[in-house]
C-alpha cells in the first residue's frame, strides 16, 4: 500500500510540475506571438512572420500538451500526432510567405527584425530552460521540448538575417534564412511524427499481447 501510494503521489506530483510549467511557456509564447506579429508586419520581414508562425503553432501545442498531461501514453501520442501535423503546417505557411516575397520583393526593416529576434531569444531561451528538466518524461514532454529548441533557432537565425540585411541593403538574406527555417520545421515535424507513430505501435501490440503470455 505504501508503494502504491508512494508511486501513485510521485506521478501526481509530475504532472503538477509539468502543467505548471506549460502553463507558464504557453503564456510567454502566446504574448511574443501578439509582439513579433506586430513587429513583423511593420517590419516586412518573412523570417520574423516564420518565427512569429511557430510562436503561434507553440501556443497551441502547449494548450494540447496540458491536455495531454494527466492522459495515458496512447492520448499522450495522438495529441503528439496533433503537434507534429502543426509544426509542419507552420513549415508550408512560411513556404508559402516566401514564395509570396519572391514575387513581391520587399527589404525588410533590419533594426526591427534584430531587436524583437533578441526579445525572443530571450522569451525562449527561458521556456526552453523551463522545458528541459522535463524533456525525458514522456513523449508529450519531449514533442514540446523540441518545439521550444526549434524555436532558439529560429530566433538566432533572424538575428543573422537582419545583419545579412544591413549589410547588403537587399531583402534576398530574410528570404533565405526563411526558407531554412522552413526546412528545419519540416525536419521537427517528421521527427515528432515518427515518434508519435513508434509509441502508438507500441502501445497497440502491447493491447494485442495475451495476459500472462510470456515473450
């Protein structure tokens, strides 16, 4: 009995931890997404609008993954599957805004784009730090880990932009970096979905597997 309860408060205890801290990532990913949004549209730049993308994309990953918090491993997956279907309509939207930038060329605003890059590397490299003492927890945890890191690079990336802007004069610098980061969301999304698919596989055979059978 004592075991019992001790395993059954520890798992409690986890989840507490682990909603508290969702709760915390998906308000700071949820205001950048309202102040990088702004600052994307006055500034023209696809890069940031990418990384305003995936802070949106983020916020609504976080709001499944406290859903998912207190679920079994098979809830647990499919709420996965959610994330990485998301992550990867993220990657064809900036597709799509750079596409829309090739034939409507623009130069961004660099000072813009570098200033609010910083206000998100710093808004993510805190939800990152928060996510990490989870990230081998379950794959709820771990999807969400690999959203936040996704977004560290994103961040970086911009910053990088906006100095291939200020130095060339040119608007071609944001779209490249664009369209990697559009690559690496891509990347993220097979991953989280192959993942979720791995445990989902799991989980059914174990449900086929007879009582008492023996491996």
């Amino acid at each position: 009995m004592a075991d019992c309860c001790d395993a059954g408060c520890g798992l409690d205890g986890r989840q507490s931890r682990q909603r508290r801290t969702l709760w915390w990532v998906l308000a700071i990913n949820a205001v950048m997404f309202l102040v990088i949004a702004a600052s994307a549209l006055f500034s023209r730049s696809s890069s940031l609008l990418s990384d305003c993308l995936d802070n949106l994309g983020d916020a609504i990953t976080y709001g499944l993954s406290l859903f998912a918090v207190t679920r079994g491993s098979v809830i647990k997956s499919r709420v996965a599957l959610w994330k990485g279907g998301l992550i990867l309509l993220g990657a064809i939207g900036v597709g799509a805004q750079v596409v829309h930038r090739l034939v409507h060329p623009t130069v961004p605003i660099f000072g813009v784009m570098g200033g609010f890059a910083l206000a998100g590397l710093a808004a993510n490299g805190a939800c990152l730090y928060l996510l990490s003492r989870h990230r081998d927890e379950d794959i709820n945890m771990a999807s969400v880990w690999e959203c936040s890191r996704n977004d560290l690079v994103s961040n970086l990336a911009v910053l990088i932009a906006a100095g291939a802007v200020w130095g060339t004069g040119r608007g071609w610098p944001d779209l490249v970096v664009a369209a990697g980061l559009a690559l690496i969301l891509g990347r993220s999304a097979m991953r989280v979905l192959r993942s979720a698919h791995r445990e989902l596989a799991r989980a059914a055979s174990i449900s086929r597997t007879p009582p008492g059978a023996v491996s």
